[in-house]
C-alpha cells in the first residue's frame, strides 16, 4: 500500500509478552527474546478485547463488526460484535494452554481481515482494527504501484521490537522503492497465493522468529513479527 492512517495500521498487536533478560555476551538491545522458547503454559480463560474502525485518512469507530476467535485447527472459541462505540469483547477457555489462533472481522461492504499475533496467546490481549472497502483497497494498492490479482491475498506485516530490514513504508506511506522497514516497521506482501504463509524477516543481522498465516482469497491478513 498507500497511505491508511499512518501506514496502514489495520492491526496492531499490544502482545503481552514476558520479559526477556539480557547480557554483555547475548543479542543487543530489543532482540533479547531471539531464540528463547515459548511459554507452554497459559491462564485457564483469557479475554480478548479491541476496537474496530472504518476511514483510511480519518479513522472512526465501526460498528456492527462481527469478530471471531478462532484456534488454529478449530472452529470458534469465542464470538463478539462491536458496539457503537466499535468495541468488543471476547472471554473464550484455553485449556491451559497458550492459544494459537487468530482474529476474524467482517461485516458487509467491507474486506473481511484475518488478524494473527506473532506468537500464541500467553494472556489477556487486545488489537486495534482499521476495515477497509474495496474501493480504499483499490486506492492503497494504486499508490504502491500494485495490481492486486483476483483470488490472491493480501498481507500486512508490522516487524515489532525493533524495526530492521524488509521495508515499504516510507515517512507513513507506502513506497513502490523501500527495501526495508522504516521506523514504524510496517511492511505488505501483496497478491500472495491463497493458502498458509510462512512470514519472516530479518533486523540488526538478526533472524527474527518466523511463524504460519493463512492468507485468505480477496481478504486482508494482518500480523507482526517479533524477536
């Protein structure tokens, strides 16, 4: 894309992740978490909250928003429908076990988005949701100098903690010529083959964890990558 708000913020993760120490002999600053296992453990219940917004250049509240939680491999955990205010809330069980899943937001006259965390859910969370129409889809991807291909997908990706090197952003806006990140991290991969994808990237010489979306046809998938 073009410039959404600020780069196109349709999802951002506020992941509450633990901690990482750090030490003279181990990653620099904000890469910490690199290499370190994932929690296997998580609370009982966990809830999920958010808003959900409509407008590319001035952002709103959206309601009548139906978004679902879903665990990866299962149907619906949890379901939800944004208020007027565009806020929902979603209590769903984890089985004590960290949640793998993801985010689904639609509501008629809008592109349905897919939004995934960097890594499986340890506890309470809570995401910010920008829906966009066919048409302001159509405006982002003109300004980026992209066609977008009937029955692909399309991603947005926010490289968290620090940004690094795989950038498209460039003072807010999309770029058709950046090569990596700017300091806001964000990052698109459009007309992506519908299926999973593996995202990845790379900062400060440093392989950042990689993990699997499902890149839905016609839909906008949303996540981050961190360390």
């Amino acid at each position: 894309m073009h410039r959404t708000t600020r780069g196109l913020p349709l999802a951002l993760f506020t992941a509450a992740l633990a901690a990482c120490g750090s030490n003279s002999s181990g990653p620099g600053a904000g890469f910490e978490c690199i290499g370190q296992p994932l929690p296997t453990t998580a609370p009982a219940g966990m809830t999920f909250t958010g808003q959900t917004k409509s407008g590319l250049l001035t952002q709103n509240a959206l309601s009548g928003v139906e978004v679902i939680v879903s665990r990866t491999g299962t149907d619906t955990v949890g379901a939800d429908t944004s208020t007027a205010s565009g806020l929902f809330s979603i209590t769903f069980l984890t089985g004590g076990t960290p949640v793998d899943g993801h985010l689904q937001l639609k509501k008629s006259g809008y592109l349905s988005a897919y939004a995934y965390p960097s890594r499986p859910l340890v506890a309470n969370d809570s995401v910010g949701v920008l829906l966009i129409t066919s048409s302001e889809f159509a405006f982002v991807a003109g300004a980026a100098g992209v066609t977008p291909v009937a029955g692909d997908g399309f991603i947005g990706v926010v490289v968290k903690n620090p940004a690094g090197t795989v950038k498209y952003n460039v003072g807010g806006a999309p770029s058709s010529s950046a090569v990596s990140t700017s300091a806001d991290g964000v990052a698109y991969i459009a007309n992506v083959a519908a299926g999973n994808v593996t995202v990845m990237a790379t900062a400060g010489g440093n392989t950042l964890r990689q993990h699997v979306v499902n890149a839905r046809a016609d839909a906008i998938t949303l996540t981050e990558i961190q360390p």
